[in-house]
C-alpha cells in the first residue's frame, strides 16, 4: 500500500465529491473515533451509535457536493450532520419511551434518572483538562444538556427547574468561556 | 463595530448555535437570519467552531472495523464498484493468519502495521507479531491521545518478557530536533525506555520491542515527545499513554 502524504480535509471533501473512495477511506478513518464518541456519548446503545455512525458517513458521500469551506470547517460539517442526527434519533427515543411511561406529567416522563446518569457517565469518559472538564459545573451542565441531550434551553430549565434566564446566561457564559480558551473572544 | 441592537441577535446566536432556540425566540430569530444577515451568519459560524471544543473533550473512541465495511459495502452498493482496495482484503488475510485472535484487535492495528512493515524486513516482523497474537500472555493496550496529540491513538501489545509491538496512527510527524520516545512503566518505579517511533507522513507508524524482562510487571505505557536522544528519562510531554487518565 502506498504511503500518501497526508491530505487536508477540505481536499478529502472535494474528492469525496468526486465519488473518490480511497479519499472517503481516509477521511473516515481520520474522523470516525470522534464521531463515534459523540454518538455513544448521546445515544449511549452501542449498536444506536454504531448506526448512526454509518448513517452519518453515508451522508458524507453522498452530499459531500454541498460542503463549502467557507461556511465552516470539514469538522464542524460533519459534527453538524452527526449532532441533527443524533437529537432526531434521541428525540424519537424519547417518544419511544414516554410512550411507556404510564403518566400524564410529560415532566416526569421526560426527565426520568437516565439524563442525570448520563451526565455521570460522561464525566468518566471526559479528557482530562479539556476544555468542557474546565468549566464551572453550571455551565458545563446546561452546555452539556443540550449539546449531548439535544435538550432546548426551555426543557433545560424544567429538568434543573431554574428561570429559563438563568439557563440562557450559563449557556452563553459558558460558549464565552470557551472562546477564551480557543482565543476567539469576540471584541 | 456591532450595534447595541445586534448584541441582543447574537445572545440568540449563541443559544441557536448550541441548538437550544426554541419557541418565539428561535422563530424570531430564523426570520432575522432569513434576511441575510452576514452579521450573524459568520456569528453562528464562528460559535460553531468554538463548539468543537465539547466533542474534542469526549475521549475518541475507535469504532469496530466491521461498521466500516459495512459503509464501503453501502457506497460500493450505490455506485457500482468492485472491492478493489486493498485494505480490507489484508486484514481479513491477517483475521486468517492469526486465527484465534479477536477480529477487532487486528483490523485496527494492521492498518498501521503495514505502513511499519515497509521499512523493516516483511517476514520477521509479520511474524513476531503474529507470535505475541498468539501468546495468551500478551496485554493488548489501547494508547490514547494526550497533551499535543489528542487525536493520537494506538496499540501496544506487551509481554512481560520483555517482547512487545507498539502501533500508532495520527501521529504527526515530530518537530525538528525532536523524537518520539516509547517507554513502559513499572509500578513505583522509573520509566523504561524502549525504543523510538518514527510516523510517516500519514501519521502512522510502529515498533517492535525486544527489551529483557523486568522484576515488576509493567503496567503503564507511554509516548513521548522528547529531544532526540533523551533516552535517559522522559522530560517532555506524554503524546500517548495506555491509561484513561
Ligand atoms: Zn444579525
């Protein structure tokens, strides 16, 4: 097997476009492990996140024509494809579930424990000193609740029951602090 | 400069970004990115990358070799073409050649195996690793990425006799002057250097280690990027390392 200098992700894209399977290949190799920890981290099921995963790299060959560079990185592309994804499967999930719950309080079917297990879970499985280990706990939960839940901000405040006001400004100190860690801070 | 008045559309870019908008809020808010606002299109472009960083703190995790086969069994499906590429006939071969060992640990490590195996002879290093597959004493570690590195990962494959083979993928090559330096890990005691790692360009690479046994067991295993010829002790950051933290 040849050794081919490594490729940057907008030119995989491109090949990818031109229905290029090594580049495809490489492209997955290169960014599957992220992929797949964000889906198992949201989905949690294995064999959902190993769908998914599939689901997702499907799409990026068969619509990697509507990628543009210059509305956005390759990987925040492909992190956008696998995050819809992923909150429709969630959400459908959920339905699934709230289906058999036999209550007439959707609060309570919404918010049985496995939310807050798997905020527990995630802190297991979170690099240390990344940038989400490093924000103050309100912040990285609410961030978390909708990044990896899929949660709005309004179904944040009902499963913390704090002020919808509240979850906003966490949410939005916390993206700020993260664009100080990137050295992005807007002026 | 951004109006007063704009501030409070980007506090909703923030939340529209993160994908929470909802309600009155998200509908007033598609209406005004409906008008084109190249304000706050590159707003909610930029959050989204600064978004990355959350994905980025989850610890990658490989998926099994068989989703991807079932993806390229998909595409090939769609257009029509044959499996011509090597890569997955090769590492069925090496399911075959090492028989008993799971299908997973191979199908990941090969891929790197054989980038390695082009600089060193074919048949003695197809075979000690096949042979330390086969010694159900050998450990099969799963390095993560760590420090510069994060998107670093690998396999190390020990036996306390002394024996091992390190794989590794992503692992941009080092700066000028600098080297990557393997070294195993007994408890409570110093770090052994074993031997260096040279990724190509492709960011993969591989080692085969035959050191003497050691009194302790080892139970840590790491990649470091050090100065060429720090072979004394690591003093520079850990790339790679076979413990979750
Ligand atoms: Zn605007």
């Amino acid at each position: 097997m040849p050794v081919e200098p490594l490729v940057d992700p907008v030119t995989l894209i491109q090949r990818i476009a031109a229905q290029n399977r090594d580049a495809f290949s490489q492209f997955y190799d290169r960014y599957s492990p992220i992929v797949y920890s964000l889906a198992l981290r949201m989905l949690r099921a294995q064999s959902d996140a190993e769908d998914l995963l599939q689901e997702i790299f499907l799409q990026v060959w068969r619509q990697a024509t509507v990628y543009s560079a210059e509305r956005g990185s390759p990987e925040a592309w492909l992190i956008n494809i696998a995050r819809s994804r992923a909150i429709d499967k969630l959400r459908s999930i959920r339905r699934r579930e709230r289906s058999f719950v036999l209550t007439d309080d959707p609060a309570a079917a919404e918010s049985p424990d496995n939310v807050e297990t798997s905020a527990g879970e995630s802190e297991s499985k979170l690099v240390m000193n990344s940038a989400l280990a490093n924000l103050p706990e309100a912040q990285r939960r609410v961030l978390e609740l909708a990044y990896f839940d899929g949660l709005s901000q309004s179904e944040i405040a009902a499963r913390l029951a704090e002020p919808l006001g509240t979850v906003k400004t966490r949410m939005r100190a916390g993206i700020q602090r993260l664009r100080g860690m990137l050295g992005t801070q807007a002026a | 400069m951004m109006s007063t008045e704009h501030a409070h559309w980007l506090e909703r870019g923030d939340i529209y970004a993160l994908g929470a908008l909802d309600g009155v809020e998200l509908k007033d808010f598609q209406a005004h990115l409906a008008t084109e606002c190249s304000i706050c299109k590159a707003y909610i472009q930029e959050t989204r990358e600064t978004l990355n960083l959350l994905h980025r703190s989850l610890r990658p995790t490989t998926p099994s070799p068989e989703v991807k086969e079932r993806v390229l069994e998909h595409i090939d499906g769609e257009n029509g073409v044959s499996l011509t590429v090597a890569q997955p006939k090769k590492s069925r071969r090496w399911q075959r050649i090492t028989g008993t060992i799971a299908a997973g640990i191979v199908g990941v490590m090969l891929a790197g195996a054989y980038y390695h195996f082009r600089y060193e002879p074919r048949h003695t290093v197809y075979s000690a690793v096949v042979n330390l597959l086969r010694d159900p004493s050998t450990r099969d570690l799963q390095l993560y990425g760590a420090g510069p590195t994060p998107a670093a990962k690998g396999r190390f494959l020990w036996n306390d006799s002394g024996e091992g083979h390190v794989f590794v993928t992503n692992l941009p090559p080092p700066p000028e002057g600098k080297m990557y330096a393997v070294w195993t890990i007994a408890q409570s005691s110093a770090p052994r250097y074993v031997g260096t790692i040279k990724p190509d360009v492709k960011g993969q690479g591989g080692l085969h280690i035959n050191s003497t046994r050691s009194v302790l067991p080892m139970d840590t295993f790491a990649v470091t990027l050090e100065n060429e010829d720090t072979t004394a002790a690591p003093a520079g950051p850990m790339v790679l390392v076979s413990k979750q933290s």
